[in-house]
C-alpha cells in the first residue's frame, strides 16, 4: 500500500487543480444553475474530455489514457473542490470501470473509445426507492429484455447509457431504446437526476453477475468519497479563511476557543478520512482482496466528515451563511446528495460490520 | 539496493529465528509480562531477560539510533524489514521505556557528546530506567507555570519543589526534569535537567487511581545537588527541548492504548449474542462498533500516511497533536464500547467471580480516562492544533 502519489499523478492533481480553479469555478456552476440548466453543461464536459479525463480508467488501446483509480481520484477530487457539475463520476469511473470488468471484448470495443473520447454519458441505474439497498432489486431481465422503474438516476437526464443494476447482474441499455423513458429531476444540488422506467428495453448482460454489482457500487462509492473530500476540504479552507478575518467584539472570532476547538476537530476528522480515501483508491489498483471493506469505510467516513464541515461551514459563517448569495448553501445541498448516493454513512457501517463478520 | 535489503531480511530472519525465545513470540497476557528494564528490572519469565539482552546487544531496542550510541543504526528501509519480520514471529517487544521512547530523541537532538556517551548507551540495553519529572501541582495544563526551584552554587545546582503524575517514579533509576533557573520570566526560564534518584533528598510516593493501580506518582525534591554537567542544552533553554520531548510523548501515548486487549466485537458476541443471520443482537451497538471500527482503521491508516510522509522528508512533527486528541479519543471510546458490550460482566472488581478478562477491561476503562489527560489535555492539544496548523489566533 502507498499513500504517495507518483510523478504521472502528481502532474495530474496539479493540472486538475489549475483546470478547475481557472475553467470550472463555483461561478460557473452557480450561473449553470441560475440559468437553469439543471446539470447541464456540455461544453464544460467537452473541456474535460479533451484534458484526458473520461478516459482516464480506459486503456490506451481503447484511445484512454490508463492511469488508474488512484489518477482519477485526484481528479474527482478537484473537481468536488470547485462543485463542478460533470458526469466525470458516472462516466469516467462508474461506466468505464463497469466496462473493463464486466464487458465482451465487442462491448469495450464499442462503447469505451465513445467514454474515452466524453462522446457518451453514462449512468448508473441503482436504486428502486428513496433508500439505497441493490440487493433488493425486483429488476426483471428475460430473453435480453429489462424491465423495472429505476429512482433519482444521477446524471440519467443527460445520460446516452444505461448501466442497470439488477440482483444478480448489470445491463446495458441505450438511452435511447424502445421502453425506456425518463422523468427528469430537478434536484436540490442542481445537479438533477431521472426516474427511469425501462418495459422491456433491450438490454445486454455485462459479465460478472452479484459480484460484478458490488465490485462497481464500491468503485461508485470510492470515486464518489475522492469527489467528497474535495467539497469538504475546500469549505473547511473556506471557514477557516473567514475565522481569521471576521471580527466580532473587537477581535478575529477564530480566536475564540469555542471555534477553535470545532476547527481543530473538523481538520482531524478530514486528515482521518482523506487517509481512508486514499487507501480505498490505491486498493483499486493494487485490486486488493479487501475492497469492499475499503469503500464502505471510505464512502461512510467522508459522508459523516462532509456532513459536518458543511453544516458547520454555514454555523461559523453566521447569517451570511444562509444566503444564497453565498457559495455555503450550494455545498451543503450538493453533500447532502452525495452523502447518501451510492449508500450513506448507516448503509456502509451496517455493510462494514457484516465484511468483518458482525 | 533491493538486492541489499533482501540480503538483510534474509540475515534478520535467520538471527531471529535463533534469538528470538519461543516464549516472546506471542501477544502478552498480562501487564506483568511487560518488560521496562532498569537496575531492579523485574522479569515474568528469564526468556524476556535473554530476549532484552540479545536485541539490547545488536542495538535493535533503538534500530535507527547511531551505532556510536548503542543503537542499532539501521536505515528506515533496514528497520521496516526489521519491523515486518519481528511482526512476522509475533515478537514481544523487548522493553517498554520512557528512555527510548521521549529523552532519547531529544538526547540525540540537544545532548553533548559526553551526556550521549553516558546515557543512551544504557537506555538501548534497558540498563536504566527512566521518568519524567514534567507536572507539578500548580502546573499541569499551563506546564511553563512549572516553579520547582534549581539554584546554582557554584559547584553544583540545588533543587527544591514537588512534581507529580511522575510516571513510575517509585521504579525509575533516573529523572529527566524540567526546573525554573529563572523566576522573572516564565517560558525562558525553564532548564533541563538529568536527575539519579538514588541521590539524597529525592523521595515519592504513589499515588491510587479511580482504577485501582498506581501508575502515576508525587515526587519530592528537597536540598536535592545536581553535578553541572547534568543540565541538557543551555541555561534557561529547556522550553525547546520540553516541547519536542512532548510531541515524542503525544505520538507515542496517542498509539500506545492503555486498557484490554480482548477486541470489543469479541466482547460483544460473547455477551449480546447474535442473530439468526449472525449479527450482534443488539442493533444500536452495532452500528456504533461498526463506527468506532471505522474510526480505529482511520486512525491506524493516518499514522502509516504520516509515516510515509515523514520519510519522504515532509515535516509531520507538528501532527502529533492531532495524533493525540484522536488517539486519547479512539482508546476512551473503545474501552466504553467494551464496558457496554461486557454488561454487568465489567462491573466486577476483584474475586473469583469475574474472569481475568472481565476485570482488565474494567480496570483499564478507568484507566483510559487518564488518555485524554496525560501528556496534555484533549484541550491544550486542540489548541495546539487550532494555533499552530490552522492558523488560528487571537490578533491576525
């Protein structure tokens, strides 16, 4: 296990940082959703393609760049920092790691140039109700056809393809197939969603059956935590900045001990769970027997983290906290969502005990 | 290099295999088989006594102090291999010592030649055992408002004052104190210094815990004399050296852990039961062990990053707060986790009515109180974090 990132990497984090600060920041995202576009903007999807991301899983033979989860993490990372509103999570690490596990050689060979090149997107159709819980599935699949109402599928509104979690396995399903249709969602984060009902929709079977559904929920979740703790770190960074400048009774209102004490505790929560974070992506490549440990812990752990460096990141900032003048709001909507995609803190500690066998 | 340290795992493997007694290589059952060295060492078993001597002779108590010193001078590469094979065998380690762990680095940091010369030596063979004369009455949090008295005569220094939380003092051979050489100013007038407690006028006493044991003392300096070259660093410059004798100490209380060693889901299935499908009973508990299981791999994943970052030339020291707020934090959760999941199991206190066990995990839930206490409170160390990490003071 390494915790230190190699040059490739390094470079990586350095031109994913630079890239969101400069092209994608919270402004851009905060007039996608002025403007109402729910999620949507293609151009901004179209920027990071051509930087290499949506194919960063994908190997050079497919036209990506292979350079592992640990790569794409500090990516998703980045991106979380800024709340940049892609389908990098759905398309990038959920669809082209469903591909490279569970596809035929004709599948890869179909879909993962198109991922590669940000030409198809991507999402991931799991839950059936307001809770996440993929092992109670009632999809019904017969003679290559899929049937079952799909809920609050994130990036399904603008998603080309369908990666369909059943009970006992995944299916591919193009977007735009006979029996698909789509309710789209307009949703707190801004991100939006769909409710996808598929009657009979012509579906292909990935390779792989239960396992193969487990193996990429705990890649949903891992690039979903990498995508977490870059939201956290950047409104702990927030808060801490205006600590040190907001004054109140004659002085800077982080000399306060009462805040300090919370700050310092937010910062050691962070340090813990990016630890967490980390090892769950280097498990990915490694391919460690372990993995599932690793996601629920990672994915629990950055839910609980981001949950309260948000809501603290409105507390500390006071009434100008709740403005929607303010960018506190737009990352509290947006960890809400996350924290419970892909399972929240309950659904992964309960996962947690059962791997250790309890 | 690979080839080299291939080599040295090979030649590590097989000098343990030799030296290492079968009786080391298991988990220890009690407190007692704990080994702290010393002029009236006390040893469970003559294995541990042949176990200290041998690793104390090649150096491998300390691997990566300097070989002039009687450590091991190994490489960090050399001591991880050394490290993962001791692992390998389930080795005990030789000797628990406040030598090796907080005065050694910083004797290695600011000692001259001579004071190396005397005492890491000793301290590497478990020949010496050592306390720490930090604590006193009237200062504990605030540990710079520290008053006992040291005077210079000349010839010699004169001590006067009372310590206390003097860890093992009633067993310690030697004293590394801190004493006020200068009362008009309060940080700048702090010194350190090395103290035999075989000299006159040094007397202490025990002091009983809420857990039974008496781990801690109160320790009295009355007229006591103190040879020049005893005093570490310069005059009046012990604040420095206290300091980072405490982020040694924050590291190691932060992962050491007092209390049971019997894992809490044991614990928990032997007395909540489980269900049909083979889960705790108790759902509630549950989902707070599963937590608290969490909450242990982060940490233990935290210290390996900082590990990792430190050898790769990163300045990590100013962690150790962080380490100790989270590793207090870990030890006291998990020992009230234990205690819920023993049920009326952990209320015993003595007899033939309560396993071993059962009273360890008791006795050592009272003791890990002390955690978030000793070595600097929950409070002062989150204040350390708030100022020297975050940023965060009074005036900007």
């Amino acid at each position: 296990m390494t915790f230190t990132l190699n040059e490739e990497q390094n470079l990586l984090k350095d031109a994913a940082r630079d890239f969101c600060r400069e092209q994608a920041p919270v402004t851009r995202f905060r007039k996608m959703r002025d403007d109402k576009k729910n999620g949507r903007d293609p151009e901004l999807w179209a920027e990071m393609a051509a930087m290499g991301w949506a194919g960063i899983l994908v190997p050079e033979e497919f036209g990506g760049a292979g350079l592992g989860y640990v790569g794409l993490g500090v990516v998703l990372e980045q991106s979380g920092r800024t709340l940049a509103a892609s389908p990098l999570l759905s398309t990038a690490m959920i669809g082209a790691s469903a591909l490279l596990l569970g596809g035929t050689d004709a599948q890869k060979q179909e879909w993962l140039p198109k991922i590669a090149a940000g030409e198809c997107i991507v999402a991931f159709a799991v839950d059936e109700n307001a809770h996440h819980a993929p092992g109670k599935s009632g999809l019904k699949v017969a003679g290559g056809k899929v049937s079952g109402v799909k809920k609050y599928v994130a990036d399904g509104h603008i998603a080309d393809l369908f990666i369909v979690a059943g009970a006992d396995g995944l299916y591919l399903v193009k977007a735009d197939a006979a029996g698909v249709s789509k309710r789209e969602l307009i949703t707190v984060d801004s991100r939006g969603a769909a409710d996808v009902t598929f009657e009979n929709a012509p579906g292909e079977a990935l390779t792989g059956g239960a396992e193969l559904v487990q193996k990429v929920l705990d890649r949903a979740a891992i690039g979903l935590a990498a995508e977490m703790i870059g939201q956290a770190q950047e409104a702990f960074e927030i808060t801490s900045e205006y600590l040190k400048t907001r004054k109140q009774f004659g002085q800077v209102i982080g000399g306060f001990q009462a805040l300090q004490h919370r700050a310092a505790k937010m910062f050691t929560d962070m340090e813990l769970t990016r630890s967490c974070v980390m090892a769950a992506l280097d498990a990915l490549d490694r391919d460690a027997k372990d993995v599932s440990e690793y996601a629920s812990l990672a994915k629990a752990r950055a839910a609980d983290t981001l949950h309260l460096v948000t809501n603290e990141f409105v507390q500390m900032h006071g009434g100008i906290g709740m403005t929607d003048v303010h960018d506190a709001g737009l990352y509290l909507k947006r960890a809400r969502v996350a924290e419970a995609l892909y399972g929240g803190a309950a659904y992964h500690r309960d996962r947690y005990a059962k791997l250790l066998g309890f | 290099m690979s080839e080299d340290l291939e080599q040295f795992r090979a030649e590590t493997r097989a000098w343990l295999e030799a030296n290492c007694p079968q009786s080391m290589r298991s988990t220890f059952t009690s407190e007692d088989d704990i080994v702290w060295g010393g002029k009236n060492a006390k040893f469970s078993n003559p294995d541990a006594k042949l176990w200290l001597d041998r690793m104390g002779e090649r150096g491998w108590t300390a691997p990566m102090w300097p070989k002039q010193y009687g450590g091991g001078g190994l490489s960090n590469a050399e001591n991880a291999v050394l490290q993962s094979e001791l692992k390998r065998i389930n080795a005990r380690p030789p000797l628990y010592s406040f030598g090796l762990w907080m005065l050694g680095p910083v004797l290695l940091e600011y000692a001259n030649e001579e004071q190396k010369l005397e005492h890491l030596p000793k301290i590497v063979r478990g020949e010496i055992r050592w306390c720490q004369g930090y604590s006193e009455p009237g200062a504990g949090s605030d540990l710079a408002g520290l008053q006992t008295k040291c005077e210079d005569k000349g010839d010699h220094w004169l001590i006067n004052g009372q310590k206390v939380w003097t860890s093992y003092a009633n067993y310690a051979d030697w004293c590394f104190c801190l004493v006020r050489t200068d009362t008009s100013v309060k940080h700048e007038g702090i010194s350190f210094v090395l103290i035999d407690m075989t000299t006159p006028g040094v007397e202490t006493r025990p002091i009983k815990l809420i857990s039974g044991s008496s781990p801690f003392c109160e320790t009295f300096f009355t007229d006591v004399k103190v040879p020049k070259e005893r005093m570490v660093g310069r005059l009046n410059g012990g604040w420095e050296i206290a300091k980072r004798l405490l982020q040694y100490e924050r590291t190691n209380i932060s992962g050491f852990g007092s209390g049971a060693r019997t894992d809490v889901v044991d614990i928990a299935r032997d007395n909540v039961g489980l269900d049909e499908s083979g889960r705790l009973e108790d759902t509630d508990l549950r989902a707070r062990i599963a937590e608290h299981k969490m909450f242990e791999r982060a940490y233990a994943l935290s210290v390996q990053r900082a590990t990792e970052e430190a050898k790769a030339g990163a300045n990590v020291s100013h962690m150790a707060s962080m380490f100790k707020v989270a590793g207090a934090t870990l030890n006291i959760e998990r020992c009230e986790l234990m205690v819920e999941a023993a049920g009326s199991r952990a209320f015993g206190w003595s007899g033939e009515g309560f396993a071993p066990d059962e009273l360890a995990v008791t006795r050592g839930w009272l003791r890990s109180k002390g955690n978030s206490i000793e070595g600097g409170t929950t409070e002062v160390n989150l204040n350390v974090v708030a100022k020297r990490v975050l940023g965060l003071r009074d005036t900007q």
